[in-house]
C-alpha cells in the first residue's frame, strides 16, 4: 500500500487525488486467484455507478468515444511528457496514434493508443476505484440523490469517463503495457461488480480497449458514425484519430495473405490553439473545451490569444456555463494546463491565474519555456508572473465588456461564479478597482443584483457613504430591523449573504469615491436625513423617549441584562422594531463570528454586542414611563421586558433564546397579565 501511495505521489495526477487516498485505503477487494488470472470486485461506489450506467440513462451514447479519445489522448501526453527526461520510455517510437479497429463479425470496436500504458496496480486503482474528479463527482450526487431525491437524468452531466463504455459495451476488455515495463495485463470485465486481471505477455507498449458491443449498439461498427463522432466531438485532439478500414481485396490477388488495412485519419490531428482563430467553429471550441475542462457545459466565453513580447505564448482560456463541483475546495487551485511548443507540461500551472479566477479552464502554450521547467521555475519565473498578470488583465476585461454588451447574460456568469470573484477584492490589490466595477449586489431596493455605479448614482441628498448589511439570508435581511431605519429614509442598504463578503469588506473601505460601512456603523449620518413615505415624501416621526428618561431606561436595562450586552443605546437604525443587536464598532459581526465557528476557528475577541433601542417605540416609551417612577431598579417586569426584548433580538440574528427555560417562562407571565 505504501509503494502504491509513493508512486501516486509521484505522478501529476496525485494532487487531484489526494482527497480520493482514503477511499482507496478502505478498498475491500476480494481477492480470488485462479490460475494466473485474478478476479477483483469493484469499489462499492463502482458497482453502483455502473449499474446505472449499464441500464443507460443517456440518450447521448456516442460520447463513450470521445472520453475513450480523451483518454488515449491524455496517455499519449504523459508518456511525451515523461520521455522527455528518460527517452527510453519511448523505446524508440515517439510517433503518437490513436487507433480504431472493427470487427463486425466479432462485434467489437477497439481503441488503441501508444501512449503511456498501465501497470497491474494502476489498472486496478483507476479501473477499479472512483480515481477520477467527475466520477466522484457523480457518485456524491448518487449518495445526495439517495438522501433528497436529486434528479437523476442530471448526473448525465458529470460524465463518467471509462465507465461510459459499459453504456454501449456488454463487455470491456483492455490490454495494455506501462511504458518501460517488460510485459502487459489484460483486464476484463462485463461491468456486474467484478473485474479480472491476467498476464498479457505479448501487449505492446500503451492501451488498447477492446468493447464487445451491445446488440442495440451495433451502430458503432459502422465506419460513418465513427467517422462523424470524431469528427464532432474530438476533432481538436492533437494526436492522429485512425480508423483502420479492412483491405480492398484485389480481384487478381489469389494470395491468402493477410491485406494491409486501409487506414484514414479521422481528425485535424493538429493542436486547436494553434489554428487561426477564424476557421476555428463553435462547436470546436466547445468540443475542446470539453475535453481540456472536462465538462459537459458549453463555454460561456471564450479568450484565445497570441501574445509575443517578453514571453511568446498562446492562451485558450474558457469561462464555464456552470458551476464547477470543486469551485469551493480548500485548494483553490487555478487549474490551467501548460503546455511548451505543443508538449504537454503539467494540468496544475498554478502560477498562471490567481485563485480567485480557479474556475476559467483551459491551456496556456509558451514557445519560450524549456521542456524541462520544473515545478520551483513554474512558480519563480518572472516571465511567468507576466503571463498571469496579462490573462488576469485580459479576462477582466472580456468580463467588463460581456457586462457591457448584455447585463442580463452577465448575471448568469456573476450568479455562478461572482462569489469567488469577490475573494480578489481581498487578494488582489492592484485588481480591486476593476474588480469592484464587475461586482453586482443584491439590495434592499433590488432583487436583482446591480452594480455600485447603480447603487451610487441612486443615494439619497445628505447620505455619507454606501451601507451594507451581512448575513446568511438575504430576504430575511432584506426584512431585519437593521435595516429598517434606511428604508424608512429610502436608502438603499448592499445585502452581502457570500462567507467571502465578511473578509473583503474589510479591505475595501471605498467604493465609487463613496465610504462603504456597515449599517451598524451610520449613527449620526442616518438621524441627519429625514423619514419618507412610499412616496418619497417627508414623513413626521414619533415623539421620542429623551434626556432623564431615557438615561434611566438604559440604566435599568443594563442593570437587568448585566454581562450579556456590552452596551445599550438608543438608535434611529429602528423604526418599526423596538430592538436590535449589533456588534460593537471594532469587533466582528455575529454573521462573521458564526463563519469563523463553523470553520472551527477560535476567536479571542469577546462577543460584546450591543442592543439598540428605539426611543420613538411605544413599547419602549411604555417601558421608560414604567421605568420613571422610584424603586424601578428591582422591579421584575422591568427586567423580565428587558429579557424578553434581548431574546427577541437575538431570534431575529437568528439564534435561540439565551434561556429556553426562562424565555417561555417570561412570555408566559406578559401574556398572562395582558389578557
Ligand atoms: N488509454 C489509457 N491509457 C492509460 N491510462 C488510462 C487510459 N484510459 C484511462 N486511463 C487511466 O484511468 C484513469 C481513469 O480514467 P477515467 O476515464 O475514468 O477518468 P480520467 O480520464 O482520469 O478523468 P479525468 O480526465 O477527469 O482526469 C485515468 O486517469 C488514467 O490514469
């Protein structure tokens, strides 16, 4: 086992993998030799997701032949890539083919490359295990499915790459040989939870994947429908796609030798980057982007560039329609692959975008970098540093044009991926302007999100900056007492509801030459502008609770909540509310303090949060009357109020009652007097 995660570690396919190690240690593999093959049963996870895709629930059959493509394709780069510093890998034949071979007797199609090849353990661990990021990716929605009934025609799109053979094949065979190893494996299977490993002495170097067809997809033997599937979906790959036709037999050819097979290479077997971009179609685009994102979206923008200067070098780079399932994993790692004059470096250059832009995929192909880089000069190299920061430059700008061209469509992309935007707004200095003009917020005016110079250009006459509220929800923000005092003076409040937005507004104190500030934070800017109705028009206040009374309120309230508040203070932030919590200036919000909680992440600072009060309230004025007369400071209603107004504002924060007990008892005795 330890040889087995040593050498995984070595490969560039290990960093992917590493969340995927403990799966593969609790493999319950039954072992049961016979003779010189061995039969294994596939990983739980396996069984199910074959099962599944046995009884085919995609219309989409056909794409069994560009993952197969993919694959091969894939395999060829490794071993281009390793032969680069141990050329006898190559045992002298660098020439790269994909090949598809029928038998229509036998009813089988076999796609074989030269490529890379695999070892016994590599055949069971990535033919035998959930090895691949969209496999697993498809076997959580199973487990999700399981729980809540997730649709599962959905899971078509993850895509399950090897295993889709199993929707046209009642049988898969591979045969194949690790590069620079002395003899093969054959592994077989007909996908009903077992597979069966046997030496295949004579297997030349690479994979070939024989599958015996099913009755009902006979269609693949014939040469058209290969012809247009490759031409349709795996045009872009760089290495030759050969069919391999059976030989015209010559009439006067009496001979029993074998013909020679006619072969016809069935794609532009040339790198799709390097076309012009002009005769490159859509569909191509989409077909590529596919194949290098793995995805099974269409490309919601796509940036394909030359740039010479200090650095020569192509960029396909592609923004996804959706959402991908990784966005959000503790890596964060942009996955752009390198390529240097076509050959293929690494999947993760993570030097070339930052992370904030993880989820545009595609290639980056540099003439200038030597075959050899290493991973310490990837992360070093100024040139480098150049590149990323002109594909950054580039990308937003295509960003900011797209949000120019067509709003509507923008939001699509900002709904999916504007959350992990917004960590450049903490990361990236240099970007932070740019970035704020392709921001969209969802506010208290607009359910659609709209962007600051919206939001700017709607502030009221006498309003001091740009406010904001964060939370986890926004309609329950949209309604919360925090933000009833702006909307009474029709100012438009940001509702932040990304984890994200805790972090960056700290490191944005403006925008659009405005201030921008928590709604905690307007005291005195807020009493300064009038009340309006629906109409705009000023509104009268309520006479407030003042001077002496007041001061003795908020004596008797703090007497009575002791350590739980740190302060209490009157505020105009309330007009229909008799209270609420907000956290003293200069500590952290609740929403951030339940973030930092949840990431389990210790906090030194004390919860010192403070209740405002509305002195314009009739309850809180009733309570200041009460609160006016002589012995008021052990007077039970006077604390039990204040009790039950705390709780009530910590209901609306979304907590419970600091005392369950307590709370209904308190309520119990209000309404009990009151009826
Ligand atoms: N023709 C092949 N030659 C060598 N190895 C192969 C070949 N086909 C598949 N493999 C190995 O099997 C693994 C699993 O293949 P599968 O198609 O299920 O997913 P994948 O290609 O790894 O997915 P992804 O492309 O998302 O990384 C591959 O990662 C590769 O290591």
């Amino acid at each position: 086992m330890h040889q087995r995660l040593a050498r995984q570690a070595r490969s560039p396919h290990m960093k992917a993998r590493t969340g995927l190690t403990a799966l593969r240690i609790t493999l319950n593999q039954k072992s049961v030799p016979v003779m010189s093959e061995e039969t294994l049963s596939f990983q739980a996870e396996v069984s199910k997701l074959l099962d599944i895709v046995v009884h085919s629930l995609y219309s989409d059959r056909q794409i069994f032949l560009r993952e197969l493509i993919s694959n091969a394709s894939d395999a060829c780069d490794k071993l281009r890539y390793e032969g680069l510093t141990d050329p006898a890998l190559l045992e002298g034949e660098a020439g790269f083919t994909i090949r598809l071979a029928v038998d229509k007797d036998a009813g089988t199609l076999t796609i074989a490359d030269n490529g890379i090849g695999m070892s016994r353990q590599e055949l069971i661990d990535n033919l035998g295990t959930i090895a691949r990021s969209g496999t697993q990716a498809f076997a959580e929605a199973l487990k999700a499915r399981k729980e809540e009934g997730t649709d599962l025609s959905l899971i078509g799109q993850f895509g399950v790459g090897f295993y889709s053979s199993f929707m046209v094949a009642e049988k898969v065979e591979v045969v194949t040989r690790r590069a620079g190893e002395g003899h093969g494996w054959r592994w077989s299977s007909d996908g009903k939870g077992a597979f069966s490993i046997s030496e295949a002495p004579d297997a030349t170097r690479g994979a070939a994947i024989t599958l015996h067809l099913r009755d009902d997809a006979r269609e693949f033997l014939e040469e058209h429908r290969l012809r247009t599937i490759v031409r349709t979906y795996s045009d872009h790959i760089a290495i030759p796609v050969i069919l391999a036709l059976p030989a015209d037999k010559d009439d006067d050819d009496d001979s029993d030798a074998p013909a020679e097979p006619r072969l016809e290479t069935l794609n532009e077997a040339s790198a799709l980057w390097t076309r012009p971009r002009d005769t490159i179609t859509p569909e191509q685009y989409t077909a590529f982007y596919r194949h290098v994102a793995h995805g099974f979206d269409e490309p919601w923008h796509t940036l394909h560039f030359r740039a010479e200067g200090v650095m020569e070098y192509t960029a396909l780079l592609f923004v996804p329609k959706d959402k991908p399932f990784d966005l959000y994993t503790p890596e964060r790692k942009p996955r752009i692959k390198l390529y240097v004059n076509r050959v293929f470096i690494t999947e993760e250059c993570e030097s070339l975008l930052p992370s904030y832009l993880r989820f545009v995929r595609g290639i980056v192909d540099s003439t200038d970098l030597p075959l050899n880089v290493s991973r310490e000069m990837l992360q070093e190299d100024p040139r480098l540093r150049k590149v990323r920061s002109t594909l950054t430059r580039r990308l937003l700008d295509d960003l900011a044009k797209r949000a120019k061209d067509d709003e509507e469509e923008y939001l699509s992309f900002w709904s999916a991926f504007g959350a992990v935007l917004k960590e450049g707004l903490y990361e990236d200095f240099e970007r932070k302007e740019d970035l704020l003009k392709l921001a969209r917020f969802r506010t208290t005016l607009s359910p659609t999100p709209v962007s600051l110079e919206t939001i700017a250009g709607r502030m009221k006459e006498g309003q001091q900056a740009l406010y904001y509220v964060t939370g986890e929800d926004g309609d329950a923000l949209a309604r919360s007492p925090q933000v009833e005092g702006f909307r009474a003076r029709g100012i438009e409040v940001l509702l932040l509801t990304d984890p994200i937005d805790e972090f960056w507004v700290s490191a944005v104190p403006s925008a659009h030459d405005k201030p921008l500030r928590p709604v905690a934070a307007a005291g005195a800017d807020l009493e300064a502008l009038p009340l309006v109705d629906e109409d705009g028009a000023k509104k009268d206040e309520a006479p407030a609770t003042e001077g002496d009374k007041l001061d003795r309120l908020i004596a008797a309230l703090k007497a009575a909540l002791g350590d739980e508040v740190a302060d209490v203070r009157a505020s105009s932030r309330l007009t229909d509310s008799p209270v609420c919590l907000v956290a003293k200036e200069g500590s952290l919000s609740p929403h951030l303090r339940k973030l930092l909680s949840q990431a389990n992440q210790k906090t030194d600072l004390p919860d010192d949060r403070v209740l405002e009060i509305n002195p314009r309230h009739a309850l809180i004025r009733a309570l200041a009357e009460r609160c006016s007369g002589e012995g008021t400071a052990h007077d039970a209603r006077v604390s039990d109020a204040a009790h039950l107004l705390m709780d009530q504002a910590r209901i609306l924060e979304g907590e419970p009652p600091a005392d369950a007990l307590g709370f209904a008892r308190r309520l119990t005795d209000v309404l009990q007097n009151a009826l």
